[in-house]
C-alpha cells in the first residue's frame, strides 16, 4: 500500500542525510490532550491520522481519543488498519485455503481473479507441525523433522504455491522457529517504513496474527495481538479490524525480582492478578519505574501471556531497553536510530514517572513474586512450589504423601486427601528395566513454547541447573519423556557457546525441533509401556512444560493434569519425577556420594546466570536470519504446480475446496429469524476453543477417524487435527470432538457426544448434526461464562457453522472467539440475568430468535423457549454484534463473503 501525506498533519525526521516523513500527533488540535493517552492508545491515535479520509475513519474518531480521556472509556467505533498480519501454518494453511477458495468464486461471479491477493505484507511462519516422536537421542531433531515433511508435504506444497502465486506474502520454512520468536528476533521493526511518493514516511509497527499469542511482540512496543484467521484474511486484503477504542489498565511495577526467581514466576503472578481483576476486551499497558530493571525478554515473557491474562494485549511503551534488544538482535544501526528519533518525536518514548491517564490501575511489587508453577488445568491457576503436591491431590483425589504445611485446603476447610487408592502404582518395563509408576508421575518434561525460550536468562538457568545436577550424579526419572524444543535456532548457538548443551542432553533434554510442539498437544506418544500402565489403572499422571497452555486434552490424551512452569523448574520435575514431592524441602534424589540433594543445591546464583547470558550476542542472530526464508534442502525441493487458481485434488486427505462460497450470489440475501431450532449442546463455563476445535489427536473410532479411514490413512498416519485444517471434511467432523468436553445434555459422559430430538439418540455431536441438517433443523449452543477461550482458532467457528449452528448463546464471550463467529456468519447471544443452569435447560427444548431483520449493534433480542411438553417462556438475550462493521460482515453471511462482494 503507498500512502500520499497529509501535509497539515506531517513532521520530518533527518537522520544521516535522510528525510523520513511521518503524521504528527502534535500538529493536531487536540495534541496537547492527546500527550497524556496511554502509548498503546497513542500508537491507535496515528493509526486513524494517518487513514484519514478513508473508508471509515475521519476527525470525530480522532476527536474520540481526546474525549477518552475524560473517564478513560469509549464506545467510538473505529477502524483500526495494521501495517501487517503474521500467521502460523495450523491457521495459515486455511487461510491459504480461504484465498484459494476466495479466487475460485470471484472466478465464478465474473471477476477478475488477481484481486484476491494480500494488500498487507504477510509472514507465515511453519512452526506448529513438529511434534515429538523421537526423544532423548543424538538422532531425535533429524527423525522429527522427516516424520514432518513426510506427513505434511501436501501441506507444505499448497504454501510453495500461495507462496509463489500471492504478492506480499512470505514463508519462513519449517526447521526455524516459532512464528512469536521469529517475529520479536527478526521480523518486529518497532518502526515501519511505508513506500510512498519522495521521502520514505514512517509510521508505528503494527499487525494483527492468527495465533493469540501473537501479543508477544508487545514487548517491543509493537501493538499487535490475535484475531481469527478469518478476520486476518480480511485484513491482509485490505478490510480494517473494526473494534471500540479500548478500556486501557495500567499494570505499575516496582521494584526488582528476588535472587532464584525467574521470569516465568513473574508472568504466571501478573497472570493470576490480571485474570482476577478482569480485563477480558481491554489493553493492559506496563508503566513504572520498575520497567528499567526488567529485560526485554522478560517482557516478552509477560507480553505473551496476554490471552491466558485475558487481555486484547499487555504492551510495553519504547525504552533504551528497546534499543539494546534491537541491538543484540542484530537490526541495522540506522534504523535503530530511527526508532529512537521517531518514538521520542512522537511521544511513545518511556521517560522515568511517566504516568499517563488509565482507565483503572493496579501494581506488582517485583520482589514480592515467589517460585510458583500454574495448574493443572488453567494457566491463571497459580500455585506456590511449596503447595504443589497438594494442589495436584485436590485435582486428582488422590491422596497425597506430604508434609502438613504444604497441604491445601478445599472450600470447606478439609485437607484434600481423596479417595484410598493404592499408592503402589503399576510395574512397567522399559529398555529391559522394570519400574513403577504411580499416580502424580511426572510423564512428560518439556521445555518449549516461544513463551519462555525466546529468554536466554531462564533457558540459561535451566541449563546451569542441568550441569549442577549431572555433576551431583542426578538423572532423569526414567518414564519421564523430556524435550527440548527451541523458538529457533539461536537459542541452541548460545547452550552450545556456554557449553550448557551436553548437560541438559544428558538429563534427556535433547533438540527435539525448532517449533511449538508440546504447548500445542504436539507431545507426541509416550513409549508404549507407559500409556499401557496408565490406562490399565486410570492413573493421574502429570506433565510440566515451560509453555502458556495447559487446557484439558491439551497436551496429551492420557495426561490429566499439566503444569506451565520456568524451564530450570521443568528439568528439576524431570529430576525428581513425582508432582507429589515438595521441591522447596524434600530432596530431587540421591546423589553420586549418596547422600540426598534438593532444589537449592543445584538452583543457579543470579551471577552465575547473568554470566552465560552475556553469552549471547548479536553475530548469532545475524547467523541464523541471514537465510531465513530459504529453508534446508528438502523444502526447496518440493515440486509446485503454476496458476492463478489452485489445482484441488479431489483424494486428497489435506487440502479440499471448502464449501463457504460454493453457493452464494453476488448480492446477500435477507437475515431470517431462526424458527424452531434445536440444542446441538449445552456447555459449562471456560469452554475453550480447544474444547469446540481440537489441535491434537484424532481417535480411530471418532467420526474424523471413521473419515481418514474411509480413505485408506492408517491411524498411524492420522496426523492431528491442527495439521488438517486445510481440509474441512476432517474438521466439521472435529468440532465439538475434543475427549474432555462435556455436554450437559448428557449425565456423566466425556466428550463429543450429544443427543438427538425428538428421537433421543445418542449420538457423536457431528453425526447429530448431519441429521439435523437432513431434517431441516437449524442448531443453537447454549454456554456458561467464557465461550471460547484461548487459542484465536477459526476453526472453531467454522466447523461450528458448517454444523448448522446459526447462534450460540452464552454467559460471556472471549473476544476473538465472538469476532470469530460474526465473521462466519454465527450469531452471538449473550444471557441477561439468566443461564442455561438457571433456566433448567434438558436439551429437549425448541427455540425460537426474531426481529434479526432489524438487527441492531447490543440490540437486546427475545428468546421463544419451547419445553418437551409444550410448554413456552421467553428470555432477553443481549447481540453481542458490537460493532457496524460486523453487523455488516453477518447480513453478509460472514466477513469473506463481504469481502468478495466488494471487490465484485
């Protein structure tokens, strides 16, 4: 996109004999106001300014962001336009697939193909396909990395092709990171430089991703956070991100963290404060004089668990900090000038006590944050290591062999000791070596996710930890699987140059891949012996990762409990072995000279830690991005097919033409009401998007497993549900699918199971719905607080209208997941002073939704109720449409549709 100046509006910069142009919040009359606007607000500020004229945005928007800061709140809608959208390939390939889909029927209404084509610059980053097959072996980073290519190569095939066919639009190859790490090391830039007429003009960085950990880049003083691919698309094509100016709550730090405390303990307390505060649809900004002792990595630790904290992002305003990053991470030094000089001109520099106008406050004292893990099945869950082994018997009812004061107590004041199950556990065999496991095993150790491995100082600290164990004569438990799987490629080049690699691959923490594996269910099978043993006795075993997710199903089928802690903690579990030892006193194990070894014999000094860390330097990150798009030999040498339009193969498993435009008109027809719908579910509260659209496992008897069959895919070529998102026969079938979830239309049954009126059938969610579909019947799901949560997984909407579910009905909504659902054409409803607890719902009931004809944005709707027996009531509900905008997307049929129309 070029952009011609508003010259009223613009300021020069002149850095070594260059001129740079860029708008100039200043020159506006409200400058003066605006000043005193938190940064993030300020970044959205320049937005508007400099899109002035276009669709949608004039002065009274810009006039709204001085009027913000009369009671720090707005209900201006605006159009926020980012200057980028990255992407991963779990929801990149259907978004690949959507633009394909999108040329197909432009080609059909008579348009000209090459329209669909991406307006904004696009990464697609492959980073979500690796898992762990092999493990603890010299070998295990080259067999995952076959066992990769091998499973994905259509997938990777339809990417050449969108990489080759799409302008603006780049794909940085499997084997080099993770998409968040990659963007904070190489492709984040703070400052944008925009092509135009004359001088270059310069503006904030800004993106929008398709994956919600995507706030990372906050960290940099980059504004960006997660929306649904779908919404993504729309943006790559030019569509702004419609939205409210946000509340913004300002998180005051002081202070410095405490010698053995680590960033991750730091994110996971900011997390358990944030989440009880409540900031769900708000931006978190970070200020204080706290933030001069606290490094970017750290910051990118706390930025990245913004979904987990629930906010829309956690951004950290521009620094010296900043600039050391961009320094270390080998940028070119006369941008580095240039983001100094552009962010202190316009007024997104930090300075000492700054304190701009918040919406509402709260602060951290840093040296108050104690050594803490989060579990087992929230990441705003966090628990004190002391409080660990209790914790993990109140999940499981199981009793727990622990010392009295670290005992918790459940709501009624009564120690959690559970049921009494034998506490002799299930003898296995492993490598010719008998074992036992019991309940509260640790079975998988992971160090990975981009959350903690894009922060040398806790992955340093991990690997001290390692050398200081291995020196004791200390070993990984022997059925713990453990990992080690890097945000790219760097952080291995600083382990090896510390000389910190040979311990942790002692203690099995072998390179497994360059990807989000583990965080992402991505844990591959446990050895046979294990899963056996834990299925024979039913056994709550645990996993500890170093990531931000650790959702039920998430990680791993046969896993129950799961828990995000730093890495130096996940090897010291791997050590130990057990969540039932308290690793503030009770030993890790014995060492070589016999005698017992803690935590605290092994924990590495802050000195010893700062030390490997100014390790690293900036000739590694200049090393590894030199060649960052080029891929090794094996992607290079995929064969890809020419033409504007894709070549669908029709047997394919991966890639299938999906249905979304197959029949729509160049004109919308008119919203209908929804006329005696039926229940397809009733949820409980948190239900995440991993619940609605699984990543992980597909089982052979599921209706997506019944589908590969019939098509000739062994199990052991099933793949996940994550890597199959390019075809939507495997995904509808998904939806609903995840082993944990539970209908409430049903007593006591775990997963995606349903039942089906008036017959009374039970039956899987999918083929339920393929049988209202035949009746002519349209679906309604009815959920308690916090529908959708997590991931910004499109296809949790998708496959949810695909299903035939026009509305879904909740206590409250997370807001990609609600963005989501507009975008495809799902209506979102939100409760008033009712549930579906509240209102007795069985499943059997009729429902009735009118006036959607004169739908308005929070128009509050009535709901007909019709019992079994006849009898009728009505509820109020709330649209939960918030915006023009997506009122238009949903008379549309959905964002895409709306889009296509308008380039028609």
């Amino acid at each position: 996109m070029s952009f011609r100046p508003n010259a009223p509006f613009t300021g020069t910069l002149t850095l070594n004999q260059q001129s740079y142009l860029y708008y100039s919040l200043q020159k506006l009359p409200d400058g003066q106001a605006l000043a005193r606007l938190p940064k993030s607000l300020k970044v959205l500020a320049e937005n508007l300014l400099r899109h002035q004229g276009q669709d949608g945005v004039g002065p009274d928007d810009i006039a709204a962001m001085a009027d913000w800061l009369n009671g720090g709140t707005s209900e201006r809608e605006i159009a926020f336009r980012p200057v980028r959208v990255l992407m991963q390939d779990f929801t990149g390939v259907p978004a690949v697939v959507d633009l394909a889909a999108m040329r197909e029927a432009v080609k059909r209404l008579g348009g000209e193909v090459e329209k669909v084509n991406p307006l904004s610059a696009v990464d697609l980053v492959i980073d979500h396909s690796v898992m762990v097959d092999a493990f603890a072996d010299d070998q295990a980073f080259a067999t995952n990395v076959d066992l990769e290519m091998a499973r994905n190569g259509e997938r990777y095939a339809f990417l050449r092709w969108g990489q080759q066919t799409f302008d603006n639009f780049r794909v940085v190859p499997p084997g080099t990171g993770i998409c968040h790490q990659v963007n904070l090391e190489y492709l984040g830039q703070t400052v944008w430089r925009l092509p135009g007429e004359g001088d270059p003009l310069v503006c904030p960085d800004t993106l929008v991703g398709t994956d919600s950990h995507t706030t990372m880049i906050n960290a940099l003083g980059v504004l960006g956070w997660g929306v649904g691919g779908i919404e993504a698309e729309a943006a790559m094509l030019g569509q702004p991100v419609s939205m409210l100016i946000p509340e913004v709550v300002g998180f005051k730090l002081s202070g410095r963290l405490r010698e053995g405390i680590t960033a991750t303990d730091l994110v996971l307390t900011v997390t358990e404060m944030l989440r009880k505060k409540g900031v769900v649809g708000k931006f978190v900004e970070f200020y204080g004089d706290g933030l001069a002792t606290l490094p970017l990595a750290d910051r990118a630790t706390i930025a990245n668990m913004a979904p987990e904290y629930g906010a829309t992002c956690g951004f950290f305003p521009v620094d010296e900090e900043t600039l050391r990053y961009l320094r270390l991470t080998g940028r070119d030094d006369e941008h580095i000038e240039l983001v100094e000089a552009y962010c202190k001109a316009q007024g997104l520099w930090r300075h000492p006590g700054d304190e701009p106008v918040f919406t509402d406050t709260l602060s951290l004292d840093m040296s108050q944050v104690e050594a803490c893990l989060a579990g087992p099945k929230r990441p705003q869950d966090r628990v004190p290591l002391s409080r660990v082994p209790a914790a993990f018997g109140l999940n499981s009812q199981i009793r727990v062999e622990a010392p009295q004061q670290s005992r918790l107590e459940d709501e009624g004041g009564q120690t959690a000791v559970g049921a009494d199950r034998s506490l002799e556990g299930t003898e296995f065999t492993l490598d010719g070596q008998s074992h036992r496991l019991q309940d509260g095993a640790v079975v998988i150790a992971a160090i990975t996710s981009c959350t903690n491995t894009s922060n040398p100082s806790v992955l340093m600290a991990a690997g001290l930890l390692a050398k200081a164990a291995v020196e004791k004569g200390l070993a990984r438990a022997p059925w713990v699987k453990s990992s080690l799987a890097p945000g790219s490629k760097v952080v291995t080049d600083y382990l090896k140059q510390a000389g910190l690699m040979p311990y942790l691959e002692r203690l099995g923490f072998y390179l497994v891949g360059y990807g989000c594996t583990t965080c992402i269910g991505n844990s591959g099978p446990l050895p046979e012996p294990i899963e056996q043993a834990i299925r024979q006795e039913d056994m709550t075993v645990a996993s500890v990762l170093s990531g931000n997710r650790n959702f039920e199903g998430r990680i791993h089928p046969l896993v129950k409990t799961n828990w995000l802690a730093s890495p130096p903690l996940v090897v010291a579990y791997a050590l130990a072995g057990s969540m039932k030892i308290d690793l503030s006193q009770d030993p890790l194990g014995t060492g070589k000279d016999g005698k017992p070894v803690y935590l605290k014999d092994i924990w590495p000094s802050q000195q010893a830690i700062h030390k490997a860390v100014e390790q690293v330097n900036s000739e590694m990150f200049r090393k590894e991005y030199a060649e960052v798009f080029e891929g090794d030999a094996r992607w290079q040498a995929i064969q890809v097919a020419g033409g504007s339009t894709f070549e669908w193969q029709p047997d394919s498993s991966y890639i299938q033409h999906p249905p979304f435009f197959s029949t729509m008109a160049k004109e919308p027809e008119p919203v209908r009401d929804i006329e005696d719908a039926r229940l397809l579910a009733i949820l409980g509260d948190s239900v995440t998007t991993d619940h609605i659209s699984p990543a992980g496992n597909i089982k052979a008897s599921s209706p997506a497993g019944k589908y590969l069959q019939s098509l000739g895919v062994a199990e052991r070529d099933f793949n996940s549900y994550g890597s199959r998102r390019g075809n939507h026969e495997v995904m509808m079938r998904g939806t609903f699918a995840n082993i944990r979830i539970r209908n409430l239309m049903l007593d006591g049954v775990e997963g995606g199971e349903t039942r089906h009126y008036p017959s009374g059938e039970q039956l899987a969610i999918y083929d339920a719905a393929m049988r209202y579909r035949e009746e002519g019947i349209p679906l309604v799901v009815v959920a308690g607080k916090e529908y959708g949560t997590g991931s910004s997984r499109d296809w949790a909407a998708k496959g949810t209208r695909l299903l035939g579910v026009h509305a879904v009905i909740a206590e409250s909504f997370e807001r990609i997941h609600r963005s989501n659902l507009i975008g495809m054409g799902v209506l979102p409803l939100e409760f008033i002073g009712d549930s579906a607890a509240g209102l007795g719902l069985k499943g059997d009931e009729r429902l009735g939704i009118r006036g959607l004809n004169a739908l308005t944005p929070g128009k509050t709707l009535t709901v007909e109720i019709t019992d079994a027996d006849g009898k009728e009531r009505a509820i109020q509900v709330r649209c939960r449409i918030d915006t023009g905008e997506e009122l238009t997307y949903y008379r549309h049929g959905g964002i895409l549709h709306y889009v296509i129309r308008k380039m028609l």
